[in-house]
C-alpha cells in the first residue's frame, strides 16, 4: 500500500489541461515536503495525511465540507476554487478527473502491475465477469472481481478503485476483472486505467436519467473502447452498438457472437454446446447466458488461456446469484422457479425467450416491476416487455421515495386496455411473488425478474431486508 508521496508528483500526475496551480492561502509552501498518504472525497472518511477532493454535485459542494476535512487530518485539498484555508491546495478545472489521476499517483499506479479487464454494456456484466473471473483463477490467476456483487456501487470511485487496486497488489493478486459501469465511465472513475482488455457485451435501454438519450449511453460505453483506454478489445458482433466498435475500432478488436457454439443444449440449470470444437457444459441454464459463456471463452483466450483450460474451467464454475438462478423445489409437482436480474426491456425479452427455449413446454409467468426515483420512460416499455410471458403479475421494486401504485400505473400504461385486464397488480412484492407461484401449476414456471442477488428492498419507509429468492423458497416449501 502507498506509503506517502510529495504534493508535488501527485500534482505533476494531473493532466496538464486539468491542473490551474498549486497554491495556499496566503502561505509559502514547500509542495515537495507536504506528504499524502491518500485521497478522499467524502470528508467523514478522511484519515491523516490525505488530500481532500471537494467534487462539485448535483446535490453537494465538496468545497462547503474542505474545513471538516482538514479539521479531521486532510494535509491538502483538491480544489476547482482557492479557499481561505490555510493548506496547500491543488487547483484544477475539474475536481473529479484530477482526483483518479490523483489517487492513481498516491496508491502508485497499482493498475500498471495487475492484468485489468474492464467489461461494460447493459446487460451480461456481472455474468461474464463473475464467470471470467473464475476461469482465470482456474487457470493460474490470482483474481479479484469488482462489480455489482461486490460493493454499493457497480464500479468504485476513482479513489475507493485505485485504494481497492493498491490493496490487490499488496495482497499477491495479478489480476482484476471488473465492471465498468456508463456512471463510472462518464465520472471519471476510471479516468487514467489503461485496460489490458475491454469487453463490450450489449446494449439496451438504461440509465437514461443520467445520460439524456441512446446515443448520449453508447457514447459513454465506447469511452472504454478509445485508444488509450484499452490495449485492445472483444464486442458483441449479434449487438448493433457492437457493430459500431467494430466499424470505427481504435485498437485492436475482436468479435464474437452466437455462430461460434454449435450443438446447443439448453435447460433452465445448465447448458451445453461445441465451441472450436471443443464442448462446453456451463452450470447456468438460459438462452442469455449462452453468448456471456461465449465471451468469456473467446476473453479467456485473448487474455493467454488455451481453448482446453478454458472450456474446461468453465465447466466447473460456480453459477452466478441472481443471474438467472433457480430456486428448486423437492416436490414434483412445484413449478420451475428462476430469479433474475433483468430490469431493462430487452433484458426482460431475452429472459422470458430464453426461458421458453429452455423449458419450451411450460407456461410461464413473470413478477416485475420497476425502481422509483429512476427513468420514468423505461417504465411503459417494461410493461410491453413483460406481455411476452403468458402471465403478468406487476409489483414492487425498490419504489424509493415514490408511490409504488403511480410506478405501476407507468406501468400499465404500456398495455392496451385488453391486455392490462389480464394482468394482475400486486403492489406487495412478497405477496405477489407467492400468488405467482401458487397458482403455477406442475411443471410451469415462474420468473421473478428486477432484484436478482439484491437483498434488500428501498422505500419510502427505509431499507429493510428481502431477498426474492427466500420468499421464492418459503412458498415452495412451506406455503404449498
């Protein structure tokens, strides 16, 4: 971990075009003698020695915070306006993009010495890199995966990340596959980590309470793709977007896409196919996790795996939770329960039709909803999405601040008059989830979609625990 570095390489690490001068309130300084230990941007986390950044937000100025940060041992502060506090400051034009450049000095460039995958798109990138992770572990890797399943935030700030990267070199890691969310890619999380490779896996709609538009969210993922970014690149051929990086690609790129498996046998367990001729079980069922196994093989081998090691690793890879994870029932006579993810229209498609290839016999019910406090647009298009099952049970998830009735009134908006008669509407999400699997019959299935591994449901009234899968297993175990 960094022991401490002058003030004056960490501001000679900043871009040029970002950094204004290094200067104090009315002070003389010597920059080379006042030592960081670390960065920061919330001011309650600050420890000795640490250069506070004061990040400007929608909501909070950090530079309102810089005196509490300095009261609690920040040494200097990363500033976009002089303070009349007597520390150094760096000032710079845009607090966010020089603090990664910042910590990545202090924590000494720790991605540099670890093999960095970053893997972005709308759907699909917990599952590769969950599973991408394991495969290089297999194969003589020592790997840390940062992502969705691993912290509050699908990709850390820049100063948790490069904290988080200093610590895996510590530790012996030699490699870390992460995903790299739109926020992370527009907020200069990652401002500065140079990728050994990038994988871009689809795109849908999402986030655009952020970025405004379709285009304005690819344009934030194809960042990851610019020379400089990465060494070189992997992209969904089967995906439009996909086929814009491939068109305009600055580094070297790859495609892969489903005409690479052969002999596909698909379950709602498992699923299996040839690949470069070789075959390939994966202990995960559905249709959509066939082209995610199909990135992770051709990723695997780009990153230096044989073909042999990596089909054969990812046959013994632990499945994904909440990516589309059964719950199984003892009794026979219990419907087929799968929890997933999917909380985007095209997400909810692929799953409903990936559902039907792998249990083509069943009818099949869908429980989903929609967050509150997010993209109000997505809401209509769900409720479209959610008509490919021939059962619809609309309910709550994570309604935030909002009523979760005016959310499901988005909803319905989406259907037509007949076909919102035959929907039900449940705004208790555990209610509804046991109601759709009651009243499934043998051998039918439930898809309980929008939470996934969350366990924890967000309203008005606070944080409290829920998991959909427990509630899933007590109605199939006891409540039958």
């Amino acid at each position: 971990m960094a022991t401490g570095l002058g003030l004056d390489a960490v501001a000679g690490r900043i871009p040029a075009g970002l950094l204004v001068s290094v200067e104090s309130a009315g002070l003389a300084i010597d920059a080379a003698a006042v030592v960081v230990s670390d960065v920061h941007h919330d001011s309650r986390e600050v420890t000795k020695g640490s250069l506070f950044a004061c990040l400007v937000g929608a909501r909070h100025d950090g530079h309102d915070h810089a005196t509490d940060a300095v009261e609690r041992g920040a040494v200097a502060l990363l500033v976009e306006r002089p303070l009349e506090i007597a520390v150094p400051q760096i000032v710079v034009k845009d607090t966010r993009a020089a603090m990664a450049h910042a910590a990545i000095s202090v924590h000494g460039e720790p991605a540099t010495r670890l093999l960095m995958v970053g893997i972005t798109g709308t759907n699909g990138k917990t599952t590769v890199a969950q599973l991408l992770g394991q495969v290089l572990s297999a194969t003589g890797h020592d790997v840390e995966v940062i992502g969705t399943l691993s912290g509050p935030r699908t990709t850390p700030e820049s100063t948790d990340l490069q904290r988080g990267l200093a610590r895996a070199v510590a530790e012996g890691r030699t490699a870390v596959v992460m995903e790299v969310s739109s926020h992370a890619l527009v907020l200069e999380r990652v401002s500065g980590v140079r990728f050994d490779l990038a994988v871009f896996t689809n795109l849908g709609r999402d986030h655009l309470d952020l970025h405004g538009t379709t285009e304005e969210y690819f344009r934030a993922k194809a960042r990851l793709f610019a020379a400089g970014a990465c060494e070189r690149a992997l992209v969904n051929a089967d995906d439009l977007h996909g086929r814009l990086l491939l068109d305009g690609a600055a580094v070297p790129t790859q495609a892969f896409g489903h005409e690479e498996a052969a002999e596909v046998e698909l379950g709602v367990t498992s699923l299996s196919f040839t690949w470069r001729g070789l075959g390939v079980e994966l202990p995960m069922g559905g249709a959509v996790n066939l082209l995610n196994a199909i990135a992770v093989l051709d990723a695997a081998v780009l990153l230096g795996v044989s073909e042999e090691q990596a089909a054969a690793a990812l046959g013994r890879c632990s499945p994904v939770p909440g990516r589309f994870e059964p719950v199984v029932s003892a009794d026979p006579t219990a419907p087929l329960v799968v929890v997933d993810y999917a909380h985007t229209p095209d997400a909810l498609e692929r799953l409903i039709e990936g559902a039907r290839e792998a249990a083509p016999e069943a009818r099949c019910t869908v429980v989903i909803g929609c967050g509150g406090e997010r993209d109000r647009e997505k809401r209509p298009e769900m409720g479209r999405a959610a008509l490919a099952a021939d059962r619809v049970v609309l309910t709550s998830d994570n309604p935030r601040g909002e009523r979760p009735e005016a959310i499901l009134s988005d909803m319905l908006s989406g259907m037509s008059e007949s076909e919102r008669a035959d929907v039900l509407v449940e705004v208790d999400r555990e209610a509804a989830i046991r109601r759709a699997i009651l009243d499934a019959g043998p051998g039918e299935m439930v898809l309980i979609a929008g939470k996934g591994h969350e366990t924890t449901q967000d309203s008005a009234d606070g944080t409290r625990h829920f998991d959909d899968r427990e509630i899933a297993r007590t109605a199939l175990e006891v409540d039958r």
